[in-house]
C-alpha cells in the first residue's frame, strides 16, 4: 500500500505544471550557460580562454572541467534532465490534457441555472419546443445536446487540443535533440577541383554515429559567378557520389543554400579556396607554385612567387579564377598583364600560366534528430493557431415557460456575445 501511494505522489510531482515549468526554466538556463561557454574545445583552449585567477567566484578552466561545462549538452545531468522533463510532460498529457480533453467533450445538461451564472433574463419560450433552439444552435456552429427540458452546446473543440499538441511537439523536440547529440557527425573537406575524397575529416560526432566509409566522392568541376564589380556573388561545385556497397550513384551541382542528399547524408557547400598555379616555364615541364591568401582593404588576393635567376623573381597576383593575373617584378613594379593559356616573354623567358588550382570546401553531415525537431516545430506552429480558437458553451435551461440562458467562453467574448444575440433574437422573443 505505502508502495502504490509513493508512485501515486511521484506521478503527481511529475504531472504538476509547476515542476514541469522549473525543469523547462533550468534546461533553458544551463542551454544559455552552453552558448556562452564555448563546447568541445581542447583543454589548451580553457586553459587560455578562461585561467585561474584569485578571485574566489572566478569560473576557471578546472570549473568548467570538473562540472563538465565544456561537454554540456552530453554531460549526465543535463540528460537526466531532459529525460525527467520528457517524463513529466508524457504524465501531464494523460494525467491532465488528455482527461481534460475528453470531459470538454462530455454532456454538461444543467436543468437549473443560478442566477449567477444567468447572462440573459429568464424570457418566455413561445415556440413550446426544443427543436427550433436545438436546430439555430447548430446553425451558429454549436453542437447541440438536448435532455430532460435542457439544452448544452459547444463548439471550438479542436482549440482544446492545442495544449495536447505542444505536449507532444516538446516531446519530439527533447527526441529529436537527443537523437542529434548521439547519432549525428560533421565532416569538413577541402578538396581540389578535379580530385576525389572520402569522409575522414570529422569535426563533431555522436557516440552511436556511424560514418559511411563506402560513401565516395569527387568534385567534378568548380565555378563561381561574379557582379560586374568582379565580388563573388555565388559559387558552385558539381559533386559526384557513390555508394561502393550498393551500387548507387548521385550527381548535382550545389552552391550556398543548395545543398546535396545522398544515401542520409547532406552535402552543403561552405567555402572556396585557391591554392597554386600550374606555370611552365621554356620548354620545361609545369610546376605546381604554391598561393598566399592575403586581404587589404576588404579585398583578397593571392599572391605567389617564381624564382628564375640568382637574386631575381617574379611575382603573380590574382583576385578572382577568371584568369586575370599580374605579374611583378623584385622590386614590385607592374611589368605584364597575364590571361591563362597564353604565353608570354618576360625578361627573355617564355612563360606560360596553364591553370588556376581551386579547391571547394564541403559540409558534409548526417543527423537523424532533424526531421523530429523540424516535426515538432510544426506541430507547435499548428497548436499556436489551435489555441486562437476559443471554446464556448451555452446553456439553455426551462423553468415552466420560460427560458434561463448561460454560457461560459475561455476567449473572444465579444464573439460569444454575438453568439448570445443571435440566439436571443432567433429563438425567443416576446419577453
């Protein structure tokens, strides 16, 4: 008995909207406490960022390794607490939504109504019958229920439903969180145009994420449009998988905002680099020659040099893949406009630029939370609008020949007094 009584006192701590309303203030006080310090960095970065000082409240890097303040969204007690929020949400939907729901659907005949209650004087009922009442009732939107000289309506029964769905939206959105921070991996690749990759450089993964090391890659060919005033204005890479283990292939050329799916994963473009030229020089082979990213002025170039004599260079600057290129000598004068696949005699030597290395960073990431939390954003949205719908009842009570209208609306009331004037205005009159 005293066993069966302490479940019944936790069920009812768990169902209460109070403890559900503190567990949901603290989640959102250590997420905040997450966004502020940074997550899953080196020890050297703590120790940096954040060292031991003298003050006695100081929050220090031992701090936030000992509570595990770097690794917050996976440490126990945040987990614990979203499963006991989880909890507490599922008990308060059948313990209270749910029951609520179904009593707001349930006959509520009243024979007698109090004067308190009243919203109408007691007025007489010249029509000696129900069906008339029952039929305008019905006819303003109301479903009407008649028993024993009394009538009950009701209509906006779908508005009780809201908080039942923002139960179980918050329920998907604490699975689908869950199911990101286990199960979901980042990839970051830098890859030549031309070269072929595979999903190696992970950035953050899950303890149950799995990467696919059958999954293949290759890009294609990379390409950026520009404005007139030579500003990127998108880029783009044509990317090729392939599944070695069932044979499957895909092909799209993505840009920022269009991303590519394969297999799960999801393909996003982030980034673009240049990083050589292919020059040949005389009747020499090419040479790969190495860039420098440099930016002034809030523009970037990229700026390499050749070596051709004992003290003497040549330097080529470019700013975009288009092909234009400068050529500089020692001492840092202009002396050759420069396009690709051209050749050129400089200082007496044929030299010819045969190409500009690009290279195009990639996202690659798989996270199976993702369509739960996105669901459970709907499903939120769809109960904020439920909510708007108010649910009213009306009361229709006769004493002798006379009628006693009462009704009760949880919001819009100057609606539900329109809805009182037509039914005092159909159904009676005389008075």
């Amino acid at each position: 008995m005293r066993y069966r009584i302490f479940h019944w006192k936790v069920f009812k701590v768990l169902g209460n909207l109070t403890f559900s309303i503190v567990l949901l203030l603290t989640i959102s006080l250590l997420s905040m406490i997450g966004t502020i310090i940074e997550q899953n960095q080196t020890i050297d970065y703590y120790q940096l960022k954040y060292p031991v000082s003298r003050l006695k409240w100081d929050i220090n890097w031992i701090f936030i390794k000992n509570y595990q303040l770097d690794q917050l969204y996976t440490s126990w007690f945040f987990l614990l607490l979203m499963l006991v929020f989880a909890i507490s949400l599922i008990v308060c939907t059948f313990s209270t939504q749910l029951p609520s729901l179904k009593n707001a659907r349930r006959w509520k005949i009243k024979k007698q109504v109090n004067k308190k209650e009243r919203l109408e004087k007691t007025i007489k009922n010249t029509y000696n019958t129900f069906s008339v009442s029952i039929y305008n009732l019905n006819k303003i939107g109301y479903h009407a229920f008649y028993q024993g000289g009394a009538i009950y309506g009701y209509k906006g029964i779908y508005g009780r439903l809201a908080p039942v769905f923002v139960h179980i939206s918050l329920i998907l959105l604490l699975i689908g969180s869950v199911a990101s921070l286990f199960s979901s991996f980042f990839i970051q690749e830098l890859v030549p145009e031309g070269e072929s990759f595979n999903l190696q450089n992970t950035t953050n993964a899950g303890s149950l994420s799995k990467i696919p090391n059958y999954v293949t890659g290759r890009i294609k060919k990379f390409s950026i449009d520009y404005y007139p005033d030579l500003s990127v204005k998108q880029f783009y890479s044509s990317v090729e998988l392939y599944n070695h283990k069932n044979k499957r292939f895909a092909e799209k050329t993505i840009s920022v905002n269009q991303p590519m799916r394969f297999e799960g994963l999801t393909v996003y473009q982030t980034d673009w680099k240049i990083y050589g030229l292919t020059i040949k020089v005389g009747d020499h082979e090419p040479v790969q020659v190495p860039t420098v990213k440099m930016t002034s002025a809030n523009n970037t170039y990229w700026i390499t040099s050749l070596p051709y004599a004992n003290n003497d260079y040549l330097s080529f600057v470019l700013s975009n893949i288009e092909g234009n290129i400068k050529c500089y000598n020692e001492k840092g004068e202009m002396i050759q406009d420069m396009r690709i696949h051209q050749p050129y005699n400089i200082n007496h030597i044929n030299i010819e630029i045969n190409s500009i290395l690009t290279s195009t960073g990639l996202q690659i990431k798989q996270d199976p939370g993702v369509s739960l939390i996105y669901s459970s954003f709907g499903l939120l949205m769809l109960s904020s609008t439920l909510s708007y719908m108010s649910f009213s009842q009306i009361w229709i009570a006769q004493n002798s020949s006379y009628l006693s209208i009462s009704g009760y609306t949880n919001r819009a009331k100057i609606s539900f007094e329109e809805d009182l004037w037509k039914i005092k205005k159909i159904l009676v009159h005389n008075q």
